[in-house]
C-alpha cells in the first residue's frame, strides 16, 4: 500500500479517514458496553422466568433471585464455617467450597443495572435494585465472604485521586485495610481496590 494514499475495504468503501474517525469517537465506553450486556442478561432472565415478568411487575425479591442465580457462574472462592481454611485469604491447598460471585462484583452490577432500569423506561421511585432488601443482601454478602476469606472490607470514606478514576468510571484505589494473619494477630496491609471491589495485594 502506498504511504498517504486511503485504505479501501469492505468497512470502509470510501476510503474516508475522517467516516472512521467519526465512528470511534461514539463508540461506548467499557462501562457503558458492560451494562448494556448486564441489562440484556437481566432482560433474558425475565424472559425466560416462569411465569414470564414485564419489566413493570419486577420486584426486590426478583432481583435478589437473579442475584442468587448468578452465583453459579461466580470464580470467588467462598469457604465454608467448617472449612480449615476459613478466614483465610490465601489458602495453602485446594478445598471442595463452592466458587461465588464476589461481592464487589454483584455490588457493581447492581449499580450498573439501577441506571439502566432508569435509562430503558422505569420510574426511580420503582426501582428495585435500589430497594432496602437488596441493600441489605449485598452487606450481608459482604461481611460473609469478609469473613471466610479473612478480608475486612474496611474502606476510608475519603474522594478517590482522579488520576486513579478511569474515564469510564474504572479505577483503583489504594487503602489500608486490617487483615488477620496466620498467627492470629491483626496487622494492617495496603491493598489495591480496584473498581469492582476486588482486593489487589501490593
């Protein structure tokens, strides 16, 4: 091909430079990409319900059985109370406890599907991923896995640097956060947050 002269193909017949350029400047973000497939899922869901739900009768209590449906898919390591490695982050062998969704995971899509509830035709005040039971499921979810996992999720209430935020509302934060080690003393560690509320050691 020759230096300065336009690309012709199939996606782009013309050859137009600035055509292309037009059409990355709308391409979504990865924030807005992912709750479209989170809505779509969701929507899915719905369909396939028995009986079938309009998005008009969903309910808190629905949400909460999507919530729970989607722990079959989930890559957390959640362990048991009678499990030897209960409490702790860094288990040294495999064990037979189920694999969950993780909290910051689910803690994000709710986030996510609470604006595109709104943004494909539901009324704020209906909304029911921003309901009091699914609030409260979300913490008792966290304060489990902080517990089987032996992580604290003790996070400062303080404005995150915005060279730490993502355009795309990603991002990742740097806090202490009280872990309990192996010799049964608390010691405080500085861990990455990344935006779905994994812990990253540094």
């Amino acid at each position: 091909m020759l230096a300065g002269k336009p690309h012709f193909s199939s996606a782009n017949p013309s050859g137009d430079y600035s055509a292309v350029a037009a059409a990355g400047e709308i391409r979504p973000s990865r924030y807005e990409s992912q709750k479209r497939r989170d809505w779509n899922t969701f929507s899915q869901y719905l369909r396939n319900h028995r009986p079938p739900l309009a998005l008009s009768r969903c309910s808190g209590a629905h949400v909460l059985e999507f919530l729970r449906y989607l722990d079959q898919f989930g890559k957390t390591k959640v362990h048991a109370v009678g499990c030897p490695f209960f409490g702790q982050p860094c288990p040294p062998a495999p064990c037979p406890c189920p694999l969950r969704q993780a909290w910051g995971s689910l803690d994000a899509l709710v986030g996510r599907l609470r604006a595109a509830f709104e943004e494909n035709g539901g009324e704020p005040e209906a909304n029911p991923f921003g309901v009091r039971a699914v609030r409260l499921y979300l913490r008792e979810v966290r304060d489990s896995q902080a517990k089987a996992r032996g992580i604290a999720y003790e996070k400062k209430k303080r404005k995150r640097p915005a060279a730490n935020v993502a355009a795309d509302g990603g991002g990742v934060d740097v806090e202490p956060v009280r872990m309990m080690m192996p010799d049964g003393r608390e010691q405080m560690v500085m861990m990455a947050v990344d935006y779905t509320g994994e812990l990253i050691p540094l």
